[in-house]
C-alpha cells in the first residue's frame, strides 16, 4: 500500500448505499480504479467486499459508546471477532484522546499480542506517540477535526501530516476531509506513505451536493465574494466570505518563520491558492483583505512598523505585493483592528458606532471605532491598548517599557496570579469554574487590572459597548461579571452610560471576517 491510495467505503444509515452489497461493489470500483486497499466497517460489510477484491482491507467497528457517541473499534472483543472472521489484514482503533479514556492503548497492546497489524486513528500528535508507543504499526490523521480537542479545525492540513511524520517512526497515513486529487498529492508531498479518501468517492449525495452549490452560486451572479487571510504568528488562517456573510472554504496553515521575505512569499501562496480555490468552487472574490500583526497604514496596505517578532516586516508593500500576484484589489488592517471591523460588521457590534474590542492573549490588543468609524491616528499607532501604562515603574513589557496593561492582562499574568501547579491560563480558568479558589482569585485579580485599564479607555472614548476576545475570556464568565462590576465603581456617572460588556461569538476564524470586514468596508 505504501505511496498508494486506499478508498475507504462507508455509507451512514440513512444512505440508500449503506448496504453490504453497494459498498462491496463500489470497493470493487476502487480496485478497479487502482486503490491499493479498502478501509470498511462492520462485519457484514466487511465481509461482502472481502468476497469481491482481493486488495488488503483496513477493518473497523464503529458502535454508539458510552457517552452517547460514535467510537471507532471501541471492544477488544469484536475488533478480534472482525478480525478471525471476515479475513481482514488489518484494524484501526480510535486512539484520541477520548478513545484513550475508553482503554484504547490497552487495546492496542492486546491486539499487538494477538499478532494482528494496528492502525490508530488519532487527531493529535500526542495521541500518535502514545499510540505507536503502546505498539501501532501505523497512525492515520482520520479524526483530526472531529475530536473536542479539534474541533475548530476545518479542512485538511497537511502541516499536521508534516509534524506526526517527524514525530512518529511508523508510516503516517492522511485520512480525513480530503476531497481533492490537490489534497491527496499536498498529503504524500508532506511525507505521507498512503493516503485514504472516502466521502469524495463512495458519497454520491455529498459530491451531488457539491456540484449543486457550485452551480447555484455561480448562477446566482452575486455582487462578489470576499477573501480573507489572517496571518498570525502560528497560523495563517483564511477563506470566502460570501455576500450574505457566510464563512466558506476556510481553512488555516502554518505561518513559516523566518523574516520579510519568507512571510511574503508564503503570503503570496495563500492568496493565489486562496483565490484559485475560490473560483474553482465558483465564488466570484471580488477583493482580498488580509490581516497581519504589526502597524499597517490603511491607505497604502504598507506596514508601517512591525516589532522584531517579525524582522524585516516592516515596510513591506503588502498590498501592491498580493494585487500584483492575484490581479484583485487589496487591503490590508493590523491585526487588532481588523478584529474590531469583524465585530463591527458580522459580530456583537452591528450597528453599534462607538465601541472598543479588546483582545486579551499572549498579547493584549484592541481596536476603537468612534461614531462608526476604526481609529486608526495620525500615524496608525493607535489601539495599542495593551501598553497603555496602569502602574507607575511597574513590571517590565515585551515593549520595552514597564507597566503596561499587557503584562497585567494576559495569559501568562493569568498563570502568575494564580501561583505554582497551573500550567496555563486554560487550566485557570477551568479550575475557577470548578470552584478552585486559588484560581478564582486569580481571575478576580486580573479583572481588577483590567478594569483599572479598560475605565481610562471608557473615559477617552464613552463606547457603548467592550467586546473581549481572545484564550483569556473564553469560557470564563466569571471574569466578565467580575469586569462589569469593577468597571461601575470605577468610571463616572457608570448609570447613564449603559455600556454593555460582552464577549465575541465570531469563533477561530475571527480574524479571517476581520479581514473580509476590511475588505468590503473599503472596497
Ligand atoms: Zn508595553
């Protein structure tokens, strides 16, 4: 099987095709075809195509678990059954992390020492090195995306082939959300040693449906879809934003290191890729937004300063640079801002004029918008509301200067408050909604920063409404009670001002809608 496709023939239960004579013969079209293995489930389907190819076949045993969900091979009992009885070569088990919860690894182990051939199906690297380390034969990328640990991915990464390749002795192979004959190459050029598709061959309704929506959109003749790409410091995110707001085609990947020039070559890669996908799905992109760390001067798309995180960034001609190469019109917002066009336009502030995001991360960062419109300043400085200074001489910023909001705001503020035994701030904020009252305490204490910071903000601007964004405010509904309660004791007049406190629901690809926010308010 090794540098060969395999074809993995499964049908839901609602699928006229879910018997075990339609899957033997479309298994029979894959070998046909030239497939090189078949990955099916269940005993009767695994045995009726067993009696049609004579390819080798992946075995699994998909039943409701437990919790009320799907586990793929989750009893030693019938993954040893399926194995003495249909003639299968080979099984997968679903080694996540949830799959680990289940004895994964102890079945695993007992199957190795039946002598059978082990594949795990995981959606982490370290469920890979957990699952070779307990003896699998191979690991498959099947259930990135579909794990709680994964679930805000979308698409298929190659990136995630490249990293379990370097990270696992055994062959790694992609399986999962490829739909393209592009994917399954990218997939053996990111080291893959087999690839396995299964919807986008043996799912007639899927791939109709496909075809429809292409169809109906390009029949519609929209005023344009538009695209955006979100660079951040570990991944570049990006897709189409259609013309009634929706997110289609996103996916992300990782931003290479290296100076200017490695960032612009791999964003002009995005943005041609980006742009070709787009137009092959038939969306008409109309305009190109890209949001990127660093000061950007709106009119030019030029960045105007960017720290040493990003060398050799500053002065890039971001714009003229990814126009040249897609022949779309471009524009180009920090990072920041761009988040606080997203809210403005597709998020908690439609149709609010004065409002201020705050992000609240590694870094803390923002953007305003007064009587409708993103303060940008005199030299588009503005918004750095992570180093406005609330203690006199106080702890050393990554700015240079001490004191700043940042250091008392973000994550890694969030860990120190709450002192030793807590590894990050996710790990605070779920033990302060168990109760923990180290961490609750912790989680108080950086609202009382917070607020110190956010009342000079709200005296500047009187905005309507603060939504926060970011790892520090997700899930962590104490900290916003507590922000609201600081804020009132701390501003003027907190009565007639009715300002609203809330969090941002635009999710993981925020900062793509902020782009294509930048893009359609400037297009
Ligand atoms: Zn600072």
């Amino acid at each position: 099987m090794e540098g060969k496709l395999l074809v993995s023939c499964q049908a839901p239960d609602e699928d006229p095709f879910a018997q075990p004579e339609s899957l033997a013969r479309f298994a029979r079209t894959a070998e046909m075809g030239g497939a090189a293995g078949i990955r099916a489930n269940g005993m009767a389907d695994v045995r009726a195509i067993r009696d049609v190819v004579k390819l080798p076949l992946i075995a699994i045993d998909k039943q409701v678990w437990s919790d009320g969900r799907i586990l793929i091979t989750g009893s030693l009992e019938r993954a040893r059954e399926l194995l003495r009885t249909t003639g299968a070569e080979m099984i997968a088990v679903d080694v996540t992390a949830r799959g680990q919860r289940f004895g994964a690894l102890d079945r695993v182990r007992a199957l190795k020492q039946d002598g059978a051939i082990v594949l795990a199906d995981i959606a982490r690297v370290e469920e890979a090195v957990a699952a070779v380390e307990a003896g699998a034969d191979a690991v498959l990328s099947t259930m990135h995306g579909y794990t709680d640990e994964t679930a805000h991915t979308t698409g298929f990464d190659p990136g995630l082939i490249a990293v379990l390749r370097q990270a696992v002795p055994v062959p790694v192979i992609a399986e999962g959300r490829i739909h393209r004959p592009e994917q399954a190459a990218a997939a053996m050029q990111a080291g893959a040693w087999a690839v396995i598709v299964g919807t986008a061959i043996t799912r007639p309704e899927v791939i109709t449906r496909g075809f429809v929506e292409a169809v109906e959109r390009a029949g519609r003749g929209s005023a344009g879809d538009v695209l955006g790409i979100d660079m951040g410091g570990t991944n570049t995110k990006y897709g189409v934003v259609t013309a009634d707001g929706a997110l289609r085609g996103q996916g992300f990947v990782p931003t290479p290191g290296g100076g200017g020039a490695a960032l612009l070559a791999h964003l002009k890669k995005v943005a041609l890729e980006l742009t070709a996908q787009a137009r092959g799905d038939g969306f008409r992109p109309a305009t190109l937004g890209v949001a990127t760390a660093g000061w950007v001067d709106p009119h030019t798309g030029r960045v105007a300063y960017a720290t040493e995180n990003l060398p050799g960034w500053t002065g890039t001609r971001i714009a003229e640079e990814l126009q040249g190469a897609t022949g779309l019109p471009v524009y180009v917002e920090n990072d920041a801002n761009a988040l606080a066009a997203a809210e403005s336009r597709f998020g908690a502030a439609r149709d609010v004029r004065d409002f201020v995001c705050i992000t609240l991360g590694t870094g803390v960062g923002g953007g305003c918008y007064t009587n409708g419109r993103l303060n940008h300043g005199a030299h588009f400085f503005a918004n750095a509301l992570g180093h406005i200074p609330i203690v006199m001489d106080g702890l050393p910023c990554t700015c240079g200067l001490r004191g700043c909001l940042e250091v008392y705001a973000n994550a890694s503020a969030l860990v120190r408050y709450a002192g030793d035994g807590f590894g990050d701030a996710e790990q605070v904020i779920a033990a302060a909604r168990g109760g923990d009252a180290k961490a609750r305490e912790a989680v108080l204490t950086l609202a009382r920063y917070l607020a110190f910071g956010t009342a000079s903000i709200v005296q500047l601007l009187d905005p309507e409404l603060l939504v926060l964004a970011g790892g520090v405010v997700q899930e962590n509904e104490l900290l916003l009670e507590a922000l609201r309660a600081e804020l009132r004791a701390r501003l003027t007049v907190p009565e007639q001002r009715a300002l609203r406190v809330e969090t941002s629901g635009l999710g993981y690809y925020a900062g793509v809608y902020g782009a294509a926010a930048v893009a359609l308010e400037r297009g």
